[in-house]
C-alpha cells in the first residue's frame, strides 16, 4: 500500500516536509531539499523517564538506565558485530544516544543514503542479546557513568534536577542509571522492554536531505509491525515549587560552576507549548543574551565569564529553565540575577528591544533549514511545527511574552546547585 502524505510548508522558506501514518505504526516524517548530506534520525519514545508504566493492567517498575543500556546493546548484530563497521562501508556517520524522554539512532550520509538507511531500519529492529554480551556490556556502561560522575558539568545539572523534583520523579535520575541498576540488566529484560516500546507505533523516523520521500516509506512499509498504544508512562505530580532552593557539592574543580534553575510546569497543549517556548526564546535573547544588560554589567563586573549561558527546555512531561557557568562570586551571581528578574517585572519590557530580540529569533529559526542535520533533528524534537516556527515567532507579541515571563519567572521555582573546589588556597574546606 502506498503511503499517504500530508504535506507541511513553511511559508516563510518554502521548504517542505512530508508526514505520513504507515500501515505498521511508523510516523514518518521526510523534508526534501538539494542539500549535499541527508541526515537520518530514527527515534522511539523511550527515555530514561519511561521507568514506571502501566502494560496489559499491569504496573511495571524498570532499573534506572534500562533505556541507555539498549541503545548500547542494539548497535550489535547477529553475528556478533556491530552496525558502526556496516555504516563505514557506507561512509556515513552513525551515532546514537539517549535522553530523558527519547532514544534515537542517527547516521549522516552524502552518499549511498538508501543503503545506510536499511542498515538503520535493520540493526534497530533485529535486537539481538545474548548473557555474554550483555554482561560485557554492563564493565562498558559502568565505566561511563564513572566517567559522568567525575564531570562537574554534569554533576551541577543533576544536582539541579534532585533540587527542582521530587526525590521519586525520575526525571532526577541520571539517564544511564547507577552500578547497582545497570547490574539487574538480562537478555530476557531487555528483550521485555523492546517488545514493549520499541513497537513501530512508538516509532518515528525523521529524514532530510537530497532524498525521495516515496522510497523511504516504501522501505519503511516493509518493517513489521502492527498499530498498538505503547505503554502509559506514570509520572508523580509536581508542583511550581522546588524540592530544594538550594544543593552544594564540592569536587576536583579549579573554580566553582553552577546551575540555576527555574522549574516550569509543562504545557499538555502541543501548540501552546510551542508558542511559549518562542516566547521564552525571544524574552531569553533580549534579556539574558550576549548584548543584554545584565549579561554586560555581570562580565564587565568580572561576576561571570564566557561560559555564562541560558536557555529554556520542554516537553510533555516536565520544563525548566536554566542559567549555567563558572563564577568565583556565586552569590552575587545569584542574587544580582533574582534582582535584575525583579526590575524587570516592575517596568515591564522595552518594545525596541523586544522586537529586535524577536528578529534575532526569527531570523535562527529560519536558518535552521540551511542545514540537513539541523531540519531532521528539530524535527525529532517538534515534528511539523519546525515548518510554522517562523511565523509562530513573529506572531509572539510583547504583551504575551511577559506574561509567560511573570509566570515563569517566581522564587518559589528557583533553586541553586553549585560545584565547589575541594580545595581553596591550599586549604581544604
């Protein structure tokens, strides 16, 4: 059978995208374009917060990590090797990795496409486990989360995360999970947890590129597979308040970094999420940007460096902003920041400059179609409203987004995880 497609235009590029339904479950999603690589993302949703769910009646709790250990195990192939060495044939760039919410197998191609593309579709729905590979598998992972713990980066955020959640939300648990959940991982477990999420019906393959969008549902439409509702995920009900305003811990650092986080309550409405995050990008930009006020006063200060970023992230499940960097003078990072949040909800934004903010904006949004890679993996994360993003951010108004800003913006919501040195002019303290 042939697919049907709805085809998506972005009215201000012209560019296209096609969506279709397969037969066997598939959403499928191609943007065509003369570009000289396609890039390929094939994508189930299955993250590291899919750990209690409800399946024929019944509840299921999973070990922590279980999400990030299939990635790993799915790269092998029946005969004991694995997809990177077939990708290599093809001289495509393959990759895969997992987040809270989503695992995604990607690959980049400027030539023999289709052939990397079965290669794709193949090695992510052929698992093949066995107990020797599997216990190999759980020495590799060990040793990377081994590695994430010494990173204080990523000890700064998760400690954001445990403050701003509830202690059994598992949005606050590391994605690759701990020792001890890695060591439950079995054949037979693993291959519980694929039938159940990685049936095609919770499946999405995202494509752009120099591609035929009919040749790849053909090859999409000869997977096995049948439409059935994957797994209702349970999540704890959260709050606008933090858990904890505040998390310290102290490691092998030169200076201290930090994490300031501003938990938001996700949006159930798909287009209204998407119009707040435009809102919050253009708000973000004017206010928190490279060229803002408080970012130039705050360097100039010597309060922060070039490592002082922001930036705003959502999905059906949880949302939160965050402010990120390195600072020898945390508390007058933290509190300058609450200050200047307040001042600005006194007076209220300055429409000159939110309307360049929204240009700068508008302007990002539409170069993302200048590059394959950017178009399918935006398309991963939003689906077709990468193609009204544009006119979406033009229509964002200063009166809505401040609205957004008030809300979101509120002490109850702010908490601080901080990276210390374990030592400080030769002295431990």
């Amino acid at each position: 059978m042939k697919a049907e497609f709805k085809k998506i235009i972005c009215d201000v590029t012209g560019d296209i995208c096609y969506r279709s339904q397969l037969e066997n479950g598939l959403t499928l999603y191609v943007a065509p374009n003369e570009k000289t690589s396609a890039h390929a993302v094939f994508y189930t949703d299955f993250g590291s917060v899919n750990s209690t769910f409800e399946w024929e009646g019944k509840t299921h709790v999973l070990p922590d990590g279980m999400a990030h250990f299939l990635e790993h195990k799915l790269f092998e192939t029946e005969d004991g090797g694995d997809a990177f060495s077939l990708f290599a044939e093809t001289g495509a760039d393959a990759n895969a990795y997992t987040s809270f919410t989503k695992t995604a197998y990607v690959f980049t191609a400027a030539e023999n496409f289709t052939k990397s593309l079965g290669i794709l579709l193949s090695f992510v729905t052929s698992p093949h486990f066995t107990t020797e590979s599997v216990d190999k598998e759980k020495g590799i992972i060990i040793e990377e989360i081994t590695m994430y713990d010494d990173s204080p980066d990523w000890q700064c955020m998760f400690g954001m995360m445990t403050a701003m959640y509830r202690e059994d939300n598992p949005i606050a648990i590391d994605i690759a999970g701990d020792a001890e959940s890695v060591s439950k991982a079995t054949p037979e477990l693993l291959y519980s947890i694929y039938e159940k999420f990685y049936s095609l019906s919770n499946m999405t393959l995202c494509v752009s590129g120099n591609v035929d969008p009919l040749k790849i549902a053909e090859m999409c439409e000869k997977l096995k597979g049948e439409k059935r509702q994957p797994p209702k995920t349970y999540f704890p009900k959260e709050e606008k308040a933090v858990r904890l305003p505040y998390v310290e811990k102290k490691m092998q650092v030169s200076r201290p970094c930090f994490n300031f986080g501003v938990k938001d309550l996700p949006c159930e409405d798909e287009e209204e999420r998407n119009r707040r995050a435009a809102a919050i990008a253009v708000f973000s930009s004017m206010l928190f940007g490279g060229s803002s006020e408080i970012y130039s006063r705050l360097y100039d200060e010597g309060i922060i460096n070039k490592t002082f970023c922001s930036g705003y992230e959502c999905t059906d499940c949880y949302a939160f902003y965050a402010f990120s960097g390195e600072t020898e003078r945390v508390e007058e990072m933290y509190s300058s920041l609450c200050e200047y949040i307040e001042n600005v909800k006194s007076t209220g934004f300055d429409k000159e400059e939110f309307e360049t903010a929204r240009r700068v904006v508008y302007a990002s949004a539409v170069r993302v179609f200048e590059n394959s890679v950017r178009v399918a993996e935006e398309m991963s994360d939003i689906g077709e409203f990468l193609f009204t993003a544009p006119k979406t951010v033009a229509n964002i108004t200063p009166e809505y987004a401040f609205e957004v800003f008030c809300e979101l913006f509120r002490q109850e919501s702010y908490t601080l995880s901080v990276i210390k040195p374990l030592y400080q002019k030769g002295k431990d303290i």
